[in-house]
C-alpha cells in the first residue's frame, strides 16, 4: 500500500487533493475499444462501415496518451495548455481510425477547466477544442449526433471539473478564515491576560513590597505595629488572589467561546444557520476543556456528514452536572463510531460523564454530553473561578 501511495503522489501532486480520482477517471478509455466489441458483435453503420475497425493506432495512442494525461495534472500554465492541446491532437489524428476517439477530446476538455485564469478563457479553449471536432467531423462525413454527443459530455465534463475546483478554492479559503479567527482569538486572550494582569498585579506586588519593607523595619523597634503590617500583606495577598481567581474566569470560559465563534463561522459560511445558548456553568478547568473539545468535533461533524440546514448547541446546568447538547436537522441514520466520536466519548467517560447519540433518519442527530461539575481534588474556589458567563445567545 505504501509502494501505492508513493507512486500516487510521484504522478498527481498531493496538494491538489485529488486522491485517487484521476486514476478513475481513466476507466473511460474503454469506450476507445467500442469498435472492436461492436465489430465482434456483427455491428455495421451506413457511415462507419462494419465497426472491425483496425485496433493498432488506438493501442499506440494510449502509449502516448497516458504521459500527457499525468503530466497535465502535474504542470501549471503554458505546460498544462501544451498538455491538453497534445491530447486534443492525439484524438484527431486516432479519429478517421476509430470513431469512438473523441473521448481523447472529452479528457482535454476536462483539462480546459484546470489551467487556470479567467472562465470566458477556459469556455474558449473549450468552444475552439469542440469547433476542431465539428470540422473533423465534416470532413469526415461522421454523423453530426457523434459531435452532439461529444458536446454533451464535454460540457458536462469541463463545468464538473469547474464547479470541483471552485468549492476546492472556497474550502481553502475557508478553512484560512477559520485559522484566522483562532489565531485572533487566541492573541486577543493573550493581550486581555496580559492587561488584566498587569492591572491586577502592579499595585498589589508593589504594595506588599512596601509593607514587607516596612514590617522589617519595625520588627525590633515596635514586633506589635510589624505584626499588623504582615498581617495586612497576608490580607492583600489573599484579595490578589481572588482578583487573579476571578481573572482566570474568563481565561477558562475562552475555551468554550471561542468554540462556539469557530462554530458559527465554519457552519454558516457551509449555509448552515447555527444557534447557540450559554447558561452560566461553574466548570473545573478539566471539564471546561472536553465541553469545548466535544463541541467541536460534533460541530465538524454536522459540516462534513450531516448534510443539515440547521444546528443548535446548548450548555446548561442539570443538578450536580453540566449538560452540552448539540442538534442538527441532517439525514440521520446509523453512525459509525469512528475515532472521533470514540474519542469523544473517553474523554467525557474519564471524567465520570456519559456521552449519549441519537440519530434519527431524516429527522438529524442530537449529542448530548453529561459532566459532573464536583472533579477528585476540585475545591470549591476552583469551581467558581471556573464560572462560565454566557455571552448573547446567538
């Protein structure tokens, strides 16, 4: 297999994504041998005669072809028009041999739509690929449905490829917006940590600074006045402790915000409209980090599978656990438990939770993320520095 793959990514670069389409795609070459099965078959036509048509020129042609065909998935530019336009040429010069040869002229077509620049261009090199033919054709004196046939596919070939690589360009650009957002985000956090910090911090050390100082300086002359000074550091330490508590507040509650902002983006750039509720939720930071993690595999999930219109993801408090709902409108059906959901569901086992699935045909899947609030070697303090606080229910 991996011999395979090797020569895969030597013939089509892998950044083109193409996987092992193009390899399919070759398939179509047995219509080149069409004649030779009619012919078999007793076949005649009042223009093409008995269909026995001699079989050595399309077996040199596919010699020849095979390197152009690669090599035009492998250059961009002017090689890659030199490489359709050499395809193009193969067919007509196999065309008084073999009537079935404009499937060379289907290929170069195809190409047309991947060299690159403007559509009205690619239409062009279409239009002027298919207009060769026609006069082939008439000259030929081949029946004009063979070029009305030829047509049909070629269109339908050349808008494929088209409508393949415009929804390739978008994904692309998508998938920029949303690394985007993340790395904004992210350096946004960074910047209020920072800010929030230095307010916080600044005075506060600064003060126990002085105090300290000054408790040094009246340990032998007055221990009664150094106690109360130590004992006003101890107090404003403790109060920069809750402040940095309550700062860290909003640092936990970016992991699930920020989800639902990637979220968001990513669903409804795919025309999924996507709701979301946020109920205030005092999580540890452990259980903060699977909510947002579950939220974002089942949100990739709706993207890439559900084929669904709508979504909606809800966070709540149910007793003693925090309870993470996502829903969509998709097809439903059986799932397969692949490595994500699989890995969904340890993670939220391994906090004591349970993961539950539903999905309906045609009427979507709901994931549902049950999590105990109280984790082993949670304090109560860590809880409420970890309250979530809902930002506008989208």
């Amino acid at each position: 297999m991996t011999s395979l793959l090797q020569l895969r990514a030597r013939l089509i670069p892998e950044e083109r994504c193409l996987g092992w389409t193009p390899f399919y795609l070759l398939g179509y070459l047995v219509f080149l041998f069409l004649p030779l099965v009619l012919g078999w078959l007793g076949e005649t036509h009042q223009t093409f005669g008995h269909m026995a048509l001699p079989l050595w020129p399309t077996l040199l042609s596919i010699p020849v072809f095979l390197p152009l065909y690669f090599a035009g998935y492998r250059n961009v530019g002017a090689k890659a028009v030199a490489c359709m336009l050499a395809i193009a040429a193969l067919g007509y010069a196999l065309f008084p041999f073999n009537p079935f040869a404009n499937t060379y002229l289907v290929y170069a077509v195809g190409f047309a739509a991947t060299i690159g620049g403007p559509l009205w261009r690619r239409i062009g090199w279409m239009a002027l690929l298919l207009g060769g033919l026609l006069v082939e054709i008439l000259l030929l004196r081949y029946p004009v449905f063979v070029f009305l046939i030829t047509v049909i596919v070629a269109v339908a070939a050349f808008f494929g490829n088209h409508h393949f690589l415009e929804s390739q360009r978008k994904r692309a650009q998508l998938q920029l917006s949303h690394d985007e957002v993340r790395r904004l985000a992210a350096l946004a956090e960074r910047e209020r940590i920072g800010r929030d910090l230095h307010d916080l911090l600044g005075h506060t050390l600064s003060l126990v600074a002085l105090k300290s100082e000054l408790a040094g300086k009246l340990v032998e002359r007055d221990p009664q006045a150094a106690r109360r000074e130590l004992a006003e550091v101890t107090r404003v330490a403790r109060d920069a402790l809750s402040q940095v508590r309550s700062a860290v507040t909003g640092i936990r509650a970016a992991g699930v915000a920020s989800e639902l902002a990637s979220a968001r983006l990513l669903l409804e750039s795919d025309g999924i409209t996507f709701r979301y509720e946020l109920a205030p939720v005092a999580s540890p930071p452990a259980v903060e980090t699977v909510l947002a993690m579950t939220l974002r595999e089942a949100v990739t999930n709706i993207q890439r599978h559900a084929r669904a219109r709508n979504a909606r993801a809800q966070l709540c408090t149910e007793g003693e656990c925090a309870v993470l709902r996502i829903e969509d409108d998709g097809h439903g059906g059986a799932i397969a438990p692949g490595n994500g959901l699989s890995g969904m569901r340890e993670r939220i086992e391994a906090l004591g939770g349970r993961l539950r699935v539903e999905s309906t045909p045609g009427r979507g899947t709901c994931i549902q993320a049950q999590v105990p609030l109280r984790q082993p070697g949670t304090s109560d303090a860590d809880a409420d520095a970890g309250a979530l606080q809902p930002p506008a229910a989208a």
